[in-house]
C-alpha cells in the first residue's frame, strides 16, 4: 500500500506546487484587494464549462488531498509523537481525503 | 584572537554517575587545532580519563563523530577558532546510548547494516567471469557518491525519524544499500528491496534533508532514499498492472 | 525513544536521552521542515475554498457574487494570506529542494545536476501560472 499512497502524495505534491499559487493569489488575495479586476460570472462559467477543466480541477483535489492526508500523517505521528495511534490516524487522514475526493467528484462532474 | 578557549564536555561515568554531566576544561586556542585536538590535549595534559574516539585525524576513518555546539560533526575536521571565543559544547552523538562520555554505542546500524546486503552480488549459478567485471567511468559516476560513506554516524545523530523510531533502517544503511544497487556489475537488486521496501525502510523517511546537510562526505543519504522510493514505487505499480511474463 | 537496552558486564548502564515533545524547535532546519509539512494544511484547506467558488458559480451570479463578498471578509483575507504563505512554502521547498534530489533526469544518458533541475521546475511553475492566469483573467 505504501507506495502507492507515495505516489498519489508526489504526485499531489508536484500539482499543488504547479498550480495552487496561482490561483490562490488571484481568488484568495488579488481578486478581494481589488488589485486584480474578478473575471464575470459569465466567463468562469464558460471556462468551468469545459469539460476538460472540471477533470483537470478535479484531478487536483484528490491528488492535492492525497498530499495533505500522506504529510498530516506524518505530522501526526512524528512530530506530535504519536506512534501508537497509527491506526486512527490513517483512518482520519486516508479516509478524511476519500471523502473529500468523493464530494469533490460530486461538484465537479455531477453535480455541474 | 584569544590565546585560550573553554571546552564544555560531557562525562558520563556508567560505575557512578546517574546521567551525563558537563565539565569544563580550558585549553590553549590554536589556530590549526581542531575541535579533536583539543580532546586530545585535554586527554594528555589535564585529565587522563577523558573517553572518546577517534582514529585517524584526517576525515576518512569515521570515529571522531560528536555533537559541536549542537551540530553533529566529525571533531577532527571542526576548527576550535570556528567556534571562538567559546565556550565550546562537546557531547557525545544524539540518539545512540551513551557508553561512558563522548563514546556511543553505534552497534544498532552494525546489525542493520548487514541485513541490506552491502556487497555485490552475483548469480550463485553463474560461472565467475573469465578476469575482471569491467565497469565505464559513467557507470561507475552512478553509485561513486554513495561510496563515500565512511560510517561516522553523522547522518543517524541528525536524523529525526530515526530519534523517534530506532526500528528505522536509517540513511547511510540506505544509501549504502543504493551504492550496490546502482553499481552495473551488482545483481542483488531484487534482494534487497525486500528490507529496503518494508515499513521501517524506505517508507518511514520524511525527507528532512539533515542527513544530507551534516554528511562530511556529501554522500547525500535524502536524496537516495528519495530516488529509491520512486523505483520501489515504479515496482509495484509493475506488479500490480503487468502479467507476470512482462515484468 | 525506546528503551531497549541490554545491560551487559561492559556496559553497566548506558544512558540514552529522551526525544523532547516538541523535538523540532531544536534546530531551525526541524522547524522548517515541520512548517513545510503543516503546509499541507492549507492545500487541503484550498481544496475546500475551490469547492466553494465552484459551487457558487455552478449555481448562478448570484452566488457568485456572495462568494466574492465572503471571500472578501478580513477573517478569510487573513486566512488566505496565511495560507498563500505557506503554498509558496511548499512550492518552493518542493519544487527547488525536494524534487530536483529525488528525482533523476538523464540527457543523452547523462544525469543532470539538481540546480539544473531546479531550473527547469522553475520554467514548468511559470508556465503553469501563465496558463493559470489566463484562463481566468481571459
């Protein structure tokens, strides 16, 4: 199981690293500063419209959240030192990015 | 620059001390003298039951590791006029058990060491080649960092994972393991990621990168594990996806 | 740390030392790296805040307008600071010291150096962002 939970962890890590910035800057700072103008409703629309942008995003939030599950586990168990608890951890971590993988799935490919 | 500089160094006496202790010991500041030569001159003029290690004076035996002023570092390549005007902490190296001083027990990785089969390996079936296994200088450019390892510790003393879990394989054992594995006469691969994929190898490293920071020999022990996780990884996505005739 | 020692004739009682609780703020290099790993907090935590613009827009300019509004609020300005802080964290330590000595690129069977490495994620993290920015800005 292990290297593959790695995997999705790189991989996670390579696109949140690629294209979180970005984005994050612009909807989270620039946009509610007002140094940027927000695009209208009517564009974000068309661009979410497209299919390929909904695998795409979708596509990072399991990874990104495959990330954070595989680094929190370990921020959990070594940093906070506890070990012992391992089991309830994953659970926490592994499952909590299931489910957040799933209701992300629901928004971008059924839901729309 | 002051002609005199205060070693603060930890003893500990197993027969009647409960836990380490520092003592300080004023010494003459040279410019050449390293941190090593300052034991020494500790050991030879002001108190003869002073017990560390040490061997070759010259970064190539290994035995001289001990924590500087927090750092871990071979002494004999640490300059006391680096750690002017001092005082200067001298400990013995972290997370292994403290024999009696500055000397630790460093028999944990010694039995680990074996288990990943640092040596080449052939086929048992296999003839012996007619002379010498030749090798290109590129080949040889694939594993010659990880051949630099001269054992000192260093990397286990910096390391956190292995602090807080001593099942933990650990970097140079790894990396050594890598030395093999990468070398174009070596066979043994498969038999080795047995050891280096379970739990306790590879997997439990988190890349904090300080057994890289503090290697005397650049062998970069992170950077090894982490190129090992992706084959071990590509692996078993193999298994997983090939028929077996394919792999 | 576990203790595991055999007490043997010649080593009466070793010592070993205990790892403090808070082990990492010991060195600046271990809070970095504790830093770099709490980082993933707020991956998660943009994950959740694209879900929601996502929605808002799905259901309509309405919405979409009080999503800006919300997203406008000192407490979630602050919030996004702080978490764009610790993004560029991770960007950065992943992109230009984790990956280029993790990973090995060859060039004519040659291996490259990792500041090379670095170089090219460099180009790849700019380009991304460029494509990034004109999706959205049009």
């Amino acid at each position: 199981m292990e290297p593959f939970l790695w995997l999705l962890f790189s991989a996670g890590g390579v696109l949140s690293a690629l294209l979180i910035p970005a984005m994050l800057f612009l909807f989270g700072v620039a946009f509610p500063l007002g140094w940027v103008s927000p695009p209208g409703h009517a564009h974000l629309s068309a661009v979410l419209g497209h299919p390929v942008t909904r695998v795409v995003l979708l596509g990072l939030c399991v990874l990104a959240l495959f990330h954070w599950a595989h680094r929190f586990r370990y921020a959990l168990s070594d940093g906070l030192q506890l070990k012992h608890l391992d089991r309830a951890i994953n659970l926490f971590c592994y499952g909590g990015a299931l489910a957040g993988s799933a209701v992300a799935g629901y928004l971008l490919l059924a839901a729309w | 620059m002051a002609d005199r500089i205060t070693l603060r160094v930890t003893r500990y006496r197993p027969e009647s001390d409960t836990e380490p202790a520092a003592r300080e010991y004023e010494i003459p500041l040279r410019k050449e003298w390293s941190v090593l030569d300052g034991l020494n001159h500790i050991k030879d003029h002001l108190d003869g039951t002073l017990s560390y290690r040490w061997s070759c004076r010259m970064g190539v035996c290994g035995s001289c590791g001990m924590t500087v002023d927090g750092e871990p570092k071979l002494t004999c390549a640490t300059f006391l006029s680096d750690h002017a005007p001092g005082p200067v902490r001298v400990e013995p190296l972290s997370n292994f058990p403290v024999v009696r001083d500055l000397v630790v027990d460093i028999g944990d990785f010694m039995r680990k060491l074996p288990r990943v089969k640092p040596w080449l390996i052939r086929s048992e079936q296999e003839a012996p080649a007619e002379g010498e296994y030749p090798q290109l200088p590129a080949e040889r450019a694939e594993y010659e960092q990880f051949s630099m390892c001269i054992n000192c510790m260093l990397c286990y003393a910096a390391c956190p994972v292995y602090a807080l879990d001593q099942e933990f394989l650990g970097p140079a054992a790894i990396a050594l393991a890598q030395r093999y594995n990468l070398d174009s006469r070596d066979r043994g691969a498969s038999e080795r990621m047995d050891v280096l994929s379970e739990a306790e190898g590879i997997w439990a490293c988190t890349f904090v990168g300080e057994c890289s920071a503090v290697c005397p020999k650049d062998v970069d022990p992170a950077g090894s594990i982490q190129r090992y996780k992706f084959t071990a990884a590509m692996e078993s996505l193999k298994t997983l996806l090939l028929p077996r005739g394919m792999r | 740390m576990s203790e595991k020692s055999q007490y043997t004739q010649f080593h009466p009682r070793w010592y070993r030392r205990r790892v403090p609780v808070f082990w990492w703020l010991r060195r600046p290099s271990y809070l970095l790296f504790v830093l770099r790993e709490l980082s993933s907090v707020f991956v998660a935590w943009f994950v959740v805040f694209l879900l929601l613009l996502v929605n808002a827009v799905a259901e309509g300019p309405e919405d979409y307008r009080r999503f800006q509004d919300w997203s406008a609020t000192p407490g979630m300005l602050l919030l996004n600071v702080v978490a764009l802080c610790f993004i560029l964290l991770h960007a950065v330590t992943w992109l230009f010291t984790l990956s280029p000595h993790a990973m090995v690129v060859r060039l004519r069977g040659r291996r490259l150096p990792p500041a090379l490495i670095g170089v090219g994620n460099l180009v790849a993290w700019m380009l991304a962002s460029a494509l990034v920015a004109f999706l959205i800005l049009g």
